[in-house]
C-alpha cells in the first residue's frame, strides 16, 4: 500500500479514538476568594472567603476535539453566617428626633429583630433596620435591647445593644418657700434629667 492508503485506512479509527478522548473541561467566570476550579480533576473545591456571601454565576466547558464543545451555565452559591456590624450603643436626647441604623452582613440577606423595651417615643422598623423617633419627656435614662440578625444559616448573630436617653435638667421643686426667724428651716430642692443633674 501506498503512504496515502495507509493514512486513509487508518483515518477512521484516529477519529474514532479522538472521540473517546476524555474531554477537557475549563471553568469561566469569577470565582469568591479561597475557590478554584481544578480542570485536570474536574473539582470545584475550597474554603470561601470571609465576606464572600452570594452568588457567583460561572460557565464549565468540555472539549473534546469534536465539534461541538459542550458548555454548561452553573450558580455556585456560597452561604454567610449573618452578623450585625453597627456600633453596640446609641444617644438620642429627649425633644429630639433621632435614628440610628442597624446594620448586618450575610448571605441570604439577614433579618432583623429586636427585645427589650424602648423610651416612649422611639421605635425599630425591623423592614428598614432603623431605630428612631423622639423621646418623651421624663424618658431619660439607658436602655438595654437585644438585637437579633437571622437568614437560615445557624446560629443566628445577637447583638447586646445600650440605648442612651439624654434629658436636659429641669428644677422640679417649688420655686418659694418661708423660714421662720428662730426657728429651724429645711427645704429640699429637686430636679431631674439624664445624667442625674448636679
């Protein structure tokens, strides 16, 4: 046989074993920090970065050196426990308006809650995370909440929370009073506000 026969009666066959091949897979798209794609391996392995909660569309594609390649659109979703970030302590003064939002990171998005009893005149929107209002008079003085950040990734983040009601002093006492040339005398000045007036 001729060199081009040998090729023709071969040719069939090398297709053949090109289409048994394994395929070679690749990987497209951004991974979180601390994930890779292993091709040789096919495995989608590691640790997710801190922070790293969300969805992370990507593309795999298997070659084969037969047309077409086969590709495959793939959501890795990377779960975050949640955990409230805003500051433990807040001020409001009483007369005045306020707010304070509470803020909290984690995949899927957290809810929020709170416990404990607020002054009259402020409220939590647990919808917005938002703690406002504008205290009452004779509301001065701490109250200590609990805040509480839930998405379905236990265990849930909780927050001990000191809200602070500042009130301008006032005298309460009578404004006169009489003593007696003689005799002893006493009387006894109040005020209140927060902190205690001195």
């Amino acid at each position: 046989l001729s060199a081009a026969g040998v090729t023709e009666m071969l040719a069939p066959n090398d297709r053949s074993s090109r289409a048994m091949r394994p395929p070679t897979l690749s990987e497209s798209g951004t991974l979180p920090s601390g994930v890779a794609f292993d091709p040789a391996a096919g495995l989608l392995s590691g640790t997710p970065g801190v922070d790293t909660g969300g969805t992370y569309p990507i593309t795999f594609k298997a070659a084969n050196g037969v047309a077409p390649d086969a590709t495959q659109r793939f959501t890795l979703t990377v779960n975050q426990l949640p955990a409230i970030t805003s500051a433990a302590s807040a001020t409001l003064t009483v007369g005045g308006t306020g707010s304070f939002n509470v803020t909290a990171t984690g995949y899927p998005s957290p809810t929020l809650s709170k416990t404990g009893t607020l002054p009259s005149g402020v409220t939590f929107d647990a919808a917005t995370s938002l703690l406002s209002g504008t205290p009452a008079a004779g509301t001065g003085g701490t109250y200590s909440l609990t805040f509480s950040a839930t998405n379905g990734i236990e265990p849930d983040a909780a927050q001990s929370f000191m809200l602070t009601v500042n009130e301008a002093p006032v005298v309460t006492s009578a404004a006169s009073t009489s003593f007696r040339v003689g005799s002893s005398g006493l009387f006894t000045v109040t005020a209140t506000g927060y902190p205690k007036p001195t």
